[in-house]
C-alpha cells in the first residue's frame, strides 16, 4: 500500500468536521482551507468531543476511519473504556457490491452454484454461499477497489496524526504510532493469505477435539482476494439451546487458546460462534493474538492477581508488564487499583464482573503512565467478550468462579517436573551460553590491550592479573547459581513420585549434584 494524499478526500473530511461542529479541531489541523469559503468565517467555538460525538464522525467518515474505530474498541488502554464502549456500536454492515462485478470475480472457480446475494456485507469483504464439486462453501471476497480506497485513507490518517501530535501533542497516546498500526493491522486483513494461515493454525490447535469446529479451507482455489472455506451449518450460539454444556465447551477452548496454544481469536464476539448439534463452530479468524513466553509469565501473574483479588499482585504485575518510557506514577497506581477494584471483591462472586475489573485496572494503568502491550489487552477483551456472550446464555455465569479450577490447572503444570526440567534445561543453557561466551570476550579484550602494548607496557601486566581474577569470579559465581538452583529445584520435588525410602528419586538426584557442585565451589575459593 502506498501512501498519497487525495485533496478530495481531504475535503469530505474537512466537510465532516463542519458538520459535527468541530471548527476548532479543523482550524489547528490547519484543513479549514479544503472548505468552501463560507464555512470558513464560522465562529472557532470548542465542542466536547464526546464518544457518540465520535462515534458518528468515524461512521459518516465510513472507509478506514470505520475500521480504526474497531480497532480502537479494542483497545481501551488506548482511549478509555467510555470511548472503547461507543466504538463498539461502529456500524459493520454496508451495502453490497453489484451482482455482475462479484460473480466476475470468481468467474475461474468451477462452482456449480453461487449466490449473488451476500451472508453478509461489511467494509473490506462481503461472504457468498456457494456450492463447489458437490460441497456447499462460503466464499470471502474482498472489494474490487478497497485497497486503493483504504491506502487514500490511511495516508489522510497519517496526515492527521502528525498534525495532531504537533497542535496537541497528547501526553499518552502517540497518534503516529496507533496509525502505523492499523496500517500494519489492515495490510494483513487485506491478504487473505493471512487469514488462511491463522485458520490453519486454529485448526492445527484443535486437531481430535470433540467440541470444537473450525473450517476447512480451500487451499487451491483462495488466494489474497478469496477466501474459500467449507460452509458449516449451525445457528448462532444466542439463538440455539442454552445449555451448561455449551458454555463449558466455550470456556474450555477460549482458555486453551489463551493459556496452552498462546495463539487466540481476539474478535470471538457472539456473531463469531455457531453451535453445530454438541459442537461449537468458530468463524472469522482476521483478527488473532498471541503470546511469547516473557510475556506469557507476566500476564499469567496479572490475570492470576485478579482472579483471586490480589490488589498487591495486580499492581506489580502491570509494572512488570509496562512498556512505555515514562516513568509511572506508582502512588497513583495503588491508591487507583484499591478505589477502583476493592468494592468489586468485597461483593458475592456472582456479582463480580471480569468486564469491569479488568477495564478498571486498564483505565488505572492508562491514568499512571503505563503502557501495556497490545497483546495483553486482547487477551483481556477476549475474556470479556467470552464473559459477556457467557451470561447473555446464562446469567449466572462468573468468569471468577469458573477461572479457578483453571488457574489452579496451569499453576500445577507450571510446577511439574517435566516442566521444571525443561526450564532447568534453558537455564543450564542460557549459563552455558554465558560461561562460554566469557572466555572470547575476554580474549578481545586483551587483544584489543594488546594493540596498546607499546604506549601501556606497564599496565598490561595488571591488567592480565584482573582478567585473572574477574575469570575465577565468573566461575564462581555461576557455579553458585547452578548449584543453588538445582537444591530449590530438589527441595520442590521432595513430594513427586517415584519414591526411595521415603524421598523422591528427583530431590535424591538433585541433592547428589548439588553435593559435587559444592565441592567444586569450595574448591573455587581455595584458589581464589
């Protein structure tokens, strides 16, 4: 996608300002030029830029500006929740493309049937039902012409922004960055090569499940601007049975994604769930997340915090998380979490909405100056929307209650010997890195010493005898750290099975290397 501006965009975009009263906005923005001259003389007054005031200027906008605002419902650590909440009603649907301009553009695809009329319409794509040798298939098709429509918007959005960092120059939100972005975000969705990945991916992850369906799809006959996948028949989760059996089935994958595959549906609203018989169908995979390992430890701890209203917990869990630059306003952080998060923990559990504590703790965050990576509020969208579609099929649901059992799941497998062995594995690794990069560093070191030899004759000598010393530190001290590694490592497995004469064959084997090791580290200080 290349950038370049379009006046006449630039225009209608003028227009919409004047027409939602935003004359003071347009005026710093320096746009009130691209107006007819009468508009120009009206008053420079102020307007509260309130979210439904928003909202309506991002819908009369349409295009790009739409699916920034969707993106921008997502991310409430960004805008607040008031604002989040209102980009949420962003209107999806649009009017379809012409019947002869879609049909010619699977015109090379053999289908025995296709509908002209769409499932469904929205601003990048719209979905046809089709029958394709002798299976019925629901075809994605993107837009003749979006892309072009969409890069004049983003380049209007990169205008903006700049403008608006210079006149404004917002505190905590950098409008350059949210629009790079949504510009990295939109040239993936605009790919549906992308999306086929990911629904490869998901279907990979729940390979052998009982419950849970995710399409097939055609390999060859998608490319970045059709997506054929096998239609899967079903009826929207809010209009089938409501049963128990469903939400746990839900739950369960929501959680897996979440906590074992660290690659989820971000955008799993109820428009995105089928029920199919006792099974569970999920759609529209454009929009995913995932999870590294660093990252994975720090929102275990955040998650873990608020589950079991662990104030202390969740505020040094968000310091831990935070990416940005600036220094947070860890007073403000505390007293913030305790006003805003200790009603909710003092009430039954059936009372306690996941929604707003974690948009509570997000808004405190947000208020203190941290900033918290994008996939951390994905993540916790993911589990509000589970919880908001959960209590539309049963009122009684709690994400509290039904997260414990879970957490209590992953923390035990946290603590298991395989899991522990391999995280001993890449500690022995990562100290094994170290030890031998140690010597090599050393010696460039000295070599680089030794170009000076001629002009430091006398202190090179001293210098041979601390490279001597900072050597016998190094092994030292990474002796003492294997060494008391593997004794915590021993004392935790005391418990696990199997057992000789009352003590696990683990801990034997653990406190038989620590021995050694500490006859190497004695013998390290007689040297020393």
């Amino acid at each position: 996608m290349h950038s370049h501006l379009s006046i006449k965009r630039l225009k209608d975009v003028a227009s919409a300002l004047f027409e939602f009263e935003f004359h003071h906005i347009s005026a710093r923005l320096n746009l009130s030029k691209y107006l007819p001259f009468h508009k120009r003389l009206e008053p420079d007054t102020k307007v509260n830029a309130d979210p439904e005031t928003l909202r309506k200027l991002f819908e009369r906008l349409g295009g790009a500006f739409i699916k920034l605002g969707q993106l921008l419902a997502l991310r409430p650590d960004l805008i607040g929740r008031d604002y989040g909440k209102e980009f949420e009603k962003l209107l999806t649907d649009v009017p379809p493309e012409d019947d002869v301009v879609i049909t010619g553009i699977v015109k090379d695809i053999p289908f025995s049937k296709f509908n002209a009329k769409p499932l469904g319409s929205a601003s990048i794509a719209q979905v046809h039902k089709a029958t394709l040798n002798g299976k019925i298939v629901a075809v994605k098709i993107k837009r003749p012409g979006v892309e072009k429509k969409f890069d004049e918007d983003i380049a209007i959005m990169e205008f903006l922004a700049h403008k608006i960092k210079e006149k404004y120059n917002p505190s905590f939100v950098d409008p350059v960055e949210v629009v790079e972005e949504f510009k990295k975000y939109t040239e993936k969705e605009m790919d549906f090569n992308h999306e086929a990945a990911n629904i490869r991916r998901f279907a990979s992850n729940f390979k052998g499940s009982r419950d849970i369906v995710i399409p097939k799809v055609y390999e060859q006959y998608s490319t970045r601007d059709i997506l054929v996948m096998k239609f899967e028949e079903g009826k929207n989760i809010l209009h089938g049975k409501k049963t128990p059996g469903l939400i746990k089935k839900v739950t369960n994958a929501v959680y897996k994604m979440l906590f074992e595959d660290r690659f989820f549906h971000a955008d799993l609203h109820p428009g995105n769930i089928y029920v199919q018989g006792s099974k569970v169908v999920l759609l529209d995979f454009g929009i995913v997340g995932h999870i590294d390992k660093i990252l994975e430890r720090k929102l275990f701890h955040l998650f873990s915090s608020l589950v079991n209203g662990n104030l202390e917990g969740v505020a040094d869990a968000l310091q831990e998380i935070n990416i940005g630059k600036e220094e947070p306003d860890v007073a403000y952080l505390r007293e913030g979490l305790y006003n805003v998060l200790a009603d909710y923990y003092d009430q039954p559990l059936q009372k306690m909405h996941f929604g707003k504590i974690f948009y509570g703790a997000i808004d405190v965050a947000r208020r203190s100056r941290i900033k918290v990576p994008a996939q951390l509020v994905l993540f916790g969208k993911s589990i509000v929307t589970m919880e908001g579609f959960c209590r539309q099929v049963d009122p009684n649901f709690n994400v509290i209650r039904n997260a414990k059992p879970f957490v209590k799941k992953v923390i035990k497998k946290e603590l298991s010997p395989r899991k522990l062995l391999n995280q001993a594995k890449d500690f022995t690794w990562q100290l094994h890195e170290l030890v031998a990069s140690t010597p090599e560093t050393v010696r460039n070191v000295i070599r680089r010493f030794n170009m000076m030899e001629e002009r430091i004759v006398d202190i090179d000598n001293t210098f041979q005898r601390l490279i001597n010393v900072m050597w016998k530190g190094v092994r030292l001290m990474t002796s003492a750290i294997v060494l008391l590694a593997f004794i915590i490592a021993s004392l935790m497995l005391i418990d696990y099975e199997p057992m000789y004469y009352g003590f696990s064959l683990y801990s034997l084997v653990g406190f038989g290397i620590s021995l050694g090791l500490l006859i190497y580290v004695i013998m390290l200080i007689r040297e020393a």
